[in-house]
C-alpha cells in the first residue's frame, strides 16, 4: 500500500482484525497527523480508527452513523477530524467545503465492538487489538473535534506492513503510555453524513465510503452554520499562543471558567443554573473593577448588571399589579389583618426583588428570625413604592404624605 502522489491522495494504512481491514491514522498534536512510522518509537502518537470501518460490522443504518459517532465524541471515545482541503484520500469521497472523518480511539472501538459487534466479532477485535489496547490503556479522552491543518510524515511504501509486524509481536507494560490529550479542540459537530459503498480504487477489501450522497441535501450546507465558531476558536488559539506568558492568574481562570461553559454549552445545551454558577465565578475571579476615580460605584461591570436588573424588575410590574389585585380581592374583608411581610414578599414578588434587597440591607435567609421579622416590613414598603402597587395600611399613609409635600 503506498501513497498515490500522481493525484495528490493519501491511502490510509490498515489494520487488519481476522476478517476485515480498519483504516488508522495517529493524531500526533492539536493540528498534526501521521499516517506511517514506528508507532513503539512515538508514544505521543495517539492511533484512531476510521469510524466507517468501525461501524461495517454493526446493523446500524449508514445515514445514523454520524448520530453515533456523536454521541460516543460526548463521551471522549470518538472524534471529527477535519482536514485541510489539500488532503484527500483514496476510498472516501467527501465534499471538498467539509473534508471531515470521524476516527475512534482504541477504547472507542473497543466500546463499539462490545455494544454493537456479535459475539464471533468482539472475539477477532479482541484478538487483533489487545496488546494496542493495552499500550495505550491511559490514554485520556478525546476532543470532539481537532483541525488538522499538517501531515507530519513522508510516507514510504511499506512503512504500514512493518509498523503492522512490530505492533503484532510486541508486549508491552499496560503502563507504558501517559498520554492525555488535553488539546484544542472544537465544537461538536452534529451534522449527519450520509454513506454508501462503492468499488474501492486499489482493489482492497475494504469498503469504499461515499460522503457526498445527496440523500439528506447537501453536507457542506449543513455544517456551513459552523464555520463561524471554528474560525473563533482557531483566531483564539492564535492569541492564547501569543500571550500566554503575560497571562496573569486571575484572567486565566475567568478565561477557563468561560470556556467550561462554552463547552458544557456545546454538549447539554443551555443549563441556567451552571450559567449563574459562571457568572458568580467570574464576578469573584475579575471582582468589579475600579470605577472613575477608582471609586467601585462606579464600576462598568457594577452598572450594566444594575442596568439590567432595574429593566427587568420594571417589566414584571404589570404581573405584578395583576397578582397585586387578585390579592386584595381575596383578602379585601380582611385588609386590617393581613399575613404577616415575609409571607405578603413571598407571595407577591419575584423571588430576585427580595434576594437583591435582603442582601443590600445585610441579611439573608440564613438570618436570625428575629432580625428578618424586624426588617421584612421595610423591605415589603420597599417593593410596594418600587412597584407603584400599595398593600400595606402604612404604605397608603406615607404615599398619601408623600403625594401632599
């Protein structure tokens, strides 16, 4: 098997596993691949597996692979490579605006093989792949997507039929790979690929895989709503690369925490509770920052979330009114002789209006009883002027006083 030069494509190397081939490659950085080499010699090469092969042997529906592929990517165990355009391969025609694999890790087709493989299968994985699984048993997970821009070696016919014997008879240690691979990676892509086989070009037995099937329309459109992330994350990359040396602790941990979320974001989706716990995080981390004079008050960032409260607290006034009312028609016979103000803040007003308000007077749920009894009559004539809506026999009184000065 040797790399076709005249045409400018890569022919993958295979591993043979009893009664098929699997097409392998190394991830050798967040942007680099190899395809040949002594692989005992590079333990920072990480081996993946050609995700079309991996799936041959299942029952699972061609057009539902890349639903798969996706959902063991959550799980670390598989990734979309996407190459640069100038890379093509023998045996698999994608669309030159997506040019993107999914390859599974060792563990990832081990996974694979005992969920979807029948018995006789898992049996010749097992036996082909064992002393790879256990070269590379600590391997960490996988990013759901790297941007593979450089193939780092020459190929040489064959490179892959050696490499094959030497990994064959080796023992190693299970110990003997560290490798994490905590490196950039990209957003999820959840764009559902099309395949089919067709004649292979260089008489090999394993199946062709035809990604430019027009069944579901057209793949690039389908990932084109991506490109704006992926181009986000190669300029940040750009800048991390440059600066990290003046980076000071502080902004490397708001910058984590932001790129947590982003990431949790990505697999889960929008998760208000692990939102809030971000921006208390980064509120600690960045703290509010000097204002004009140095003076906090007036902070930019103390400002805008200020801002932005009072717009929402003054949109809820007509729900409020509205509950407000529904209030004093139930209670209108016993208007001198109403709950006590915990309980009328309670059962009137957003719970955010009272969390504001108790914590700007000091004090919280965890209070003494006492001092919440004795502050939650202020706090309720408070939300009544704030909210232009009167419960209270003394809020009427001081609106009354207020209106004749």
């Amino acid at each position: 098997m040797s790399h076709d030069t005249s045409s400018g494509y890569l022919t993958l190397p295979h591993w043979d596993n009893g009664e098929g081939r699997i097409r392998f490659l190394y991830l050798a950085g967040s942007s680099s691949f190899k395809m040949y080499g002594n692989c005992s010699a590079e333990e920072m090469m990480v081996p993946l597996f050609l995700g079309a092969d991996v799936f041959s042997k299942t029952d699972i529906r061609t057009e539902n692979h890349p639903r798969y592929h996706a959902k063991f990517a959550k799980k670390g165990l598989a990734t979309k490579l996407v190459f640069s355009s100038e890379f093509r391969f023998h045996g698999l025609r994608l669309p030159t605006a997506s040019n993107s694999l999914w390859f599974y890790s060792i563990q990832g087709l081990f996974r694979v093989a005992f969920e979807l493989y029948n018995k006789q299968e898992q049996l010749l994985v097992l036996e082909a792949f064992q002393e790879l699984w256990k070269w590379r048993i600590n391997d960490g997970p996988l990013n759901m997507c790297y941007d593979l821009t450089v193939q780092l070696d020459a190929p040489q016919p064959d490179d892959t039929v050696q490499m094959h014997k030497e990994m064959h008879h080796r023992r190693r240690s299970p110990k003997a790979s560290g490798t994490h691979l905590d490196l950039t990676g990209a957003a999820e892509a959840l764009d559902a690929v099309p395949e089919r086989d067709t004649s292979p070009p260089d008489g090999t037995s394993t199946a062709d895989h035809d990604y430019c099937s027009p069944a579901d329309g057209d793949s690039a459109t389908q990932t084109d709503h991506l490109c704006p992330i992926f181009q986000k994350l190669r300029s940040l990359d750009i800048v991390l690369q440059a600066s990290k040396c003046d980076m000071g602790k502080e902004q490397q941990e708001a910058i984590v925490l932001l790129l947590d979320h982003v990431e949790r974001y990505v697999r889960q989706g929008l998760d208000e509770g692990a939102l809030a716990d971000t921006v208390s995080g980064l509120l600690r981390t960045q703290g509010l920052g000097p204002g004009e004079g140095g003076l906090i008050y007036s902070s930019p960032l103390l400002c805008a979330i200020g801002s932005w409260l009072g717009r929402q607290f003054h949109a809820a006034n007509a729900c409020i009114s509205r509950q407000v009312e529904g209030f004093k028609m139930q209670h209108i016979e016993h208007i001198t002789d109403l709950p006590p103000a915990e309980e009328l803040v309670e059962e009137l007003f957003p719970e955010a209006m009272r969390v504001l308000l108790l914590n700007w007077m000091g004090l919280d749920e965890a209070s003494a009883l006492w001092k919440r009894q004795s502050e939650y009559p202020i706090l309720l004539l408070i939300l009544e002027f704030a909210n232009h809506n009167l419960i209270t026999g003394v809020a009427h009184v001081l609106y009354s006083s207020l209106i004749c000065k």
